[in-house]
C-alpha cells in the first residue's frame, strides 16, 4: 500500500491516524518543515497552497485510428488516481485529458499547452513514440517529468549499453518496454523458433514502426539470418502493392511489419493476391492486437508480438490493486475490455508518479512545496512491483519488465483465443 513519505517531511503519523478515523487535525510546528529550511533544486519546484489540487496530466491518443491505445491508457490514469487517494492530503486532478494524435504535431501541441501551466507536475503519456519524440524536449525543459505507458522506441532512452539515444531527454521515463529487447525477441522467434533463414521488414517511417523494424533486422542478422527486403509504407496509404511486390523479389519466408490500423489491415488482406508470397508466414507487432485487427478473416494465422500481458496474480504494491481487480473495476466502469495492451502500464505509471511526488512534498504552514528534481530523482530510484511485474528504472527510463510473448491468432471469430495463445516467450 502506499504512505512512504520521508520522516519528517509530511504530515506526521498521528495527523494520518485522527484523519483515518474521520477527525480533524493541525499539523503542529514540527509536523513541518521550517520555510528557512526549504531550498529548491535547480529545476524549481511547485507550490501547492491550501486547498489546491496537486496537478498531473493525461497526453495520450484519444481520437482517430490509434484511440484504442490511447483510450484504456487514459481510463488507466483515471483509475490509478482514484485508488492511490491523496498525496499528501491533497486530492489530484489530471485535468482536461490531452490528444496526442499519435503524431509529432499532437505530441508538440499537447506538452505546449501543458508546459504552459507551471502547476503541472509531470504526464502519463504520451500513447506513440512519434508524438514522444516532439513532447519530450518541452517536458523536460519545463522541469516537468513524463512516464509513458506505451511508447517503445529506442530512441527515446538508450541503445542498452549505457550510451543515451538521440531522443532522449532527462526526465523521461516508462513502463512500456524497449524495442530493442522486442526486435530481438522476433528475430529469435523466426530464426529459432521457426526455422527461417530469410525475412524482410515493412516500417511506415515513424520512430516506433522503423525503429522496431531496425532492431529486428540488426538482431536477424546477427543471429545469422538474411533480411532480404527492407522498405516502407506511408501513412494513409491503402494500397500495399508495390512495398509488397517489393519484398516478393526476394522471395523471404516471413515478412515482419510493425504497423498501426489501417495500414496493417490493407497489407494482410493484399498480401496473397502478390505472386511469391502466398504462403509467407506473417509476424505483427502490438501495434497490431487490436479487436478491429485480429478480426479480420485475413488475420488468421497471424503472429503477433509484444508485450507478455500474463499478469496472472500480479499486484500493484502501492496500491495494492492486483491485476484481475484492475481489469474487472476496468470492465464493471467502462462496460468493456480494454482495447489495447497497455492498460497496466499506464496504472503502474501513475501510481509512480504519484509516490514520488507525495516523497518529495514538503509540507510549510499548510503550503506544499514539491522539488521538481527529486520527483526526477524519486523516479530514476523506482524499485516496486507493478500490475506489469517488477519494475525498476535504468539511468535513462527505462523502468519495465522486457517480458515479451508472440502470439498466434487461430480464430479471428473468437479473438480471445488468439489474445491468449502463446506461442513464444522472451524474458531476458
């Protein structure tokens, strides 16, 4: 359960036990810290006066083709706020829920209009890593911090070996896990698992998709394998022909592409009617468990990685929520399932961030002042376990498991079964 504030610098216990039990109390002279003994880091910090809600904002993709990412991310925050309760005593409000798009421009506009507001404390989000790699800068300048749920691209934390991407920027975190672990785990399902010594890779250009395709390709070949296509789609595109005719030159057995509705539905119903590829196994990435996906009739015999959603009895140890909870007050709320993959990630994400910025509040006459650098500080030391499972931050954010599973989508009439079947697990 949460309540790890540092000694002396909150409320003291008596204050948590009179108000526990429905009273009232006022924190005495040294149930404070002195004014005087107050100084901030060099990023500032946020002063939160009586009565005012502490601040915290939701950028994820809440319209268009990639909602059902964004959507349960959202709905994820929401329902971590409400089971941490009060930070400090005060109540969190994540405001009006940003859009992110899925794109550098909605990523740019959403962390503009939240930079914007120096109450805000830090964001879950954003959904893509196209939109991260426009929010980030700003968050980060801002002193603010963002824990993103489901972004995945290397280039927003490290290449592994202790060196920092070009994307990435102090301040940033995630529960989501590093493509370079998922291009690796692809490449040993096809190579090992499989039996394929041929593959081509289809991106659509943006920091995810190419940078998952890139990571596949570089572990393929390190494994001894012959990535024989290496090409691109657009966005909007509907007709797959050429890219597809492309990759049929080289005649690969499987054809990874790792990307997003619709573009994924219009390869894999196109696929067949292209001379050389009619029985090339097909490998999606999570971008791709989607309902609107896996139901297609040309799904079926699909291979699907990403994320291991087995959270089994998993437990969120600061809020003590466990993962059959989670997603049953999910479905009992929204009347569904969640849509996409990610909706763990983004509770664990918000329960870390709301722990490190109750460690870092200093409560001064009834004035809560919160140092934007320990909250960055209370993150990068993130040691819990999570919906996800255990969670621990590197140097440069990344903070989840790397537990990956492909899947295998048998039945596109009972989708269920294929979100289920496991087929192939990397635990690195």
């Amino acid at each position: 359960m949460k309540r790890h504030l540092r000694a002396g610098r909150l409320l003291a216990v008596s204050v948590l036990l009179v108000a526990a039990c429905g009273g009232s109390a006022s924190p005495t002279d040294s149930d404070q810290t002195d004014a005087a003994e107050f100084e901030p880091g060099p990023l500032g910090a946020v002063v939160v006066a009586p009565g005012e809600l502490i601040q915290i904002r939701s950028l994820n993709s809440i319209s268009g083709d990639i909602a059902f990412l964004g959507i349960p991310n959202q709905r994820g925050v929401e329902m971590a706020i409400a089971d941490y309760g009060p930070v400090a005593g005060r109540e969190v409000s994540m405001g009006t829920p940003l859009d992110d798009l899925c794109s550098p421009d909605g990523g740019q506009s959403a962390a503009q209009a939240t930079v914007a507001d120096p109450s805000v404390i830090g964001v879950i989000g954003t959904t893509c890593s196209s939109a991260a790699t426009a929010a980030s800068p700003l968050i980060s300048d801002a002193g603010m911090v963002m824990i993103a749920p489901s972004n995945t691209s290397p280039a927003l934390t490290s290449d592994l070996a202790g060196d920092p991407s070009p994307s990435y920027h102090p301040g940033y975190y995630r529960t989501a896990h590093n493509d370079l672990f998922q291009g690796k785990a692809v490449a040993l399902f096809v190579r090992d698992h499989l039996g394929f010594d041929t593959a081509a890779a289809i991106h659509d250009g943006d920091p995810y998709t190419q940078g998952l395709a890139e990571a596949f390709k570089d572990a393929f070949e390190e494994l001894g394998g012959m990535v024989t296509a290496f090409t691109a789609v657009n966005k909007g595109d509907t007709d797959m022909i050429a890219a597809l005719t492309e990759v049929a030159a080289g005649r690969p057995q499987a054809l990874f592409f790792p990307v997003f509705m619709p573009e994924g539905g219009f390869i894999v119903q196109q696929v067949d009617g292209v001379v050389g590829l009619e029985d090339i196994t097909l490998i999606v990435s999570a971008a791709l468990l989607v309902d609107n996906f896996m139901e297609l009739p040309e799904s079926e015999g699909v291979y699907i990685s990403g994320p291991d959603l087995r959270f089994g009895d998993n437990r969120n140890s600061i809020t003590g929520r466990t993962a059959v909870e989670l997603l049953d007050a999910y479905e009992a709320a929204y009347g569904e399932a969640p849509s996409g993959g990610y909706l763990g990630h983004a509770y664990d994400a918000t329960t870390m961030l709301l722990r490190a910025i109750e460690r870092a509040a200093v409560d001064i006459d009834g004035t809560l002042h919160i140092d934007r650098a320990q909250v960055r500080d209370e993150l990068t030391g993130t040691s819990m376990d999570g919906i996800i499972g255990p969670i621990d931050c590197d140097l440069f954010g990344d903070c989840g498991t790397q537990r990956l599973t492909v899947l295998y989508n048998t039945d596109p009439s009972n989708i269920e079964t294929g979100k289920n079947n496991v087929v192939f697990e990397y635990a690195p």
